[in-house]
C-alpha cells in the first residue's frame, strides 16, 4: 500500500489567531501517518518584519511574545497527539522544515541590535518534540518526493509560484509551503514517470492584512498515499472540514 505522509502547510502562529493545530492532531490521530512534515512558518515573527518596521502597528508586536505564541501552538498540538494516538512516537517520524518567517529570527541575531541577542538566547522555538529540523530552503526527501519551504527560481533568490514551474525547471515530484491556497500540476517524463507538484502555503483560520480581498484561499492540510517513486494520490482536507469533524 505504500507510505502515507501526512502535509501540514504554514500555519503562521502569533498572539491573538486560533490555533489550527487543534484540529489537524485530531485528523492526524486518526489516519495514524508514517510521516509528519510541517512546510515552515509556523513561528510568524511579525515583530521582526522588515515590511513594518517604522510603522505605529509595529510597536507593540515584540519578540517574547512572537516566540511564544507559536510555542503554545505546537505544545497544544502535541498534546493532542500524545493523548489520541500515544504511540506516534515509535511509529511516526515527524519533520518540520524552516519557513523564512523563522529565518527572520537568524537574521536579527546576525544583523540586528546587540541588546535583543541575549532575549533570543532565553527564549527560542520549541523544536523538541519533532525528529528532523531542515535549515530554512534546504531541500528534504521523504519517499521519493522533494520537499523546501519553497524552491528557488535559477540565478534568484526567489520561489518559483507555480506547480507546473516546478516540474519543467526541476522534473522531480516537488512539494512546497510559502504561497497562500492549493496548486497542482503533473507531467510524464521521457521514461514514462508521473512526476507531480504541489504549492500549499496556508493552514491557519485569520486573514492577513496586506491580502485585502484575495484572503479567499485554501486553507487546510495535506495527506499523500500509496507513494511510490515518488508519485503519489493525494487528499487536500479544509480547516472548516477538519473543524466540523472533530471540533464541533
């Protein structure tokens, strides 16, 4: 039967959104995955945005809580996995990718004020409970498929945005995090290989301000089956689906 990889896009935790990790350890608890990957920006860090500095909204964003907002998150979620499914430990191995959001902390401790150094020391993302931690755009592989918060256009610094971007500049099966909603694209290779491509970049309820009225996206997680060779079937499950079924 193959494989089941259980894809959880950004979930952009800070103070004052739900926590869509509720809900998805409900589900994950249930299909009982032999992999769990989180594409990154779970630690939103608006505090340390280069995008508002300057600006009145900035001001009472800080770093402690950023840190902190997104550690509960993901201390709520595992709690519901030890409690539903105790024995994920031993049979579930669990990554998370770094997302940019977080590589904003790397670059405040490399460039930023002396005196913010020693707050970042004390308090830090929580990555205990999960197996694997893949630096911010280093390329995982899980059953044949290739995951990075996202790939990188050639000769930029840039993500490539479309599925179908991914499959003719890379002609691998690819998954990304970073851009908001649900994309997918397939091919067939010279050798007669499906190769596939996923870009899903947003699991959480709260709309973002700089979106204005594109906030409508998908929103929600992953599951890929019966992997083989990197081809797999996929399911895409809504937060408002996963809330139903296990929430209300």
């Amino acid at each position: 039967m193959g494989k089941t990889i259980y894809v959880i896009p950004d979930t952009q935790s800070k103070c004052g959104v739900e926590n869509p990790l509720i809900a998805v350890a409900c589900h994950i608890s249930e299909l009982k995955p032999d992999y769990i990957i989180h594409l990154g920006d779970h630690w939103d860090f608006p505090s340390l945005s280069q995008y508002d500095k300057g600006k009145k909204s900035h001001r009472a964003k800080t770093y402690r809580k950023d840190c902190e907002s997104g550690n509960h998150a993901m201390q709520e979620f595992f709690e519901v996995l030890d409690e539903q499914w105790p024995e994920h430990e031993n049979v579930c191995e669990k990554i998370i990718l770094v997302g940019n959001h977080e590589y904003r902390r790397d670059r405040a401790m490399e460039y930023g004020p002396d005196e913010l150094i020693d707050l970042m020391d004390l308090v830090t993302p929580d990555y205990t409970r999960w197996d694997k931690v893949i630096p911010f755009l280093k390329v995982h592989k899980i059953e044949g498929i290739y995951f990075c918060h996202y790939f990188q256009q050639d000769a930029s610094d840039r993500p490539i945005s479309k599925p179908q971007q991914l499959l003719s500049k890379r002609h691998r099966s690819m998954i990304a995090g970073h851009k908001q909603g649900f994309e997918y694209a397939e091919s067939i290779t010279m050798e007669g290989d499906r190769i596939q491509a996923i870009i899903a970049g947003s699991c959480y309820y709260h709309d973002e301000g700089y979106k204005g009225h594109t906030n409508h996206h998908f929103r929600g997680t992953l599951t890929l089956r019966t992997i083989k060779a990197g081809q797999f079937d996929y399911s895409i499950h809504s937060l408002t689906s996963l809330d139903r079924a296990y929430l209300e």
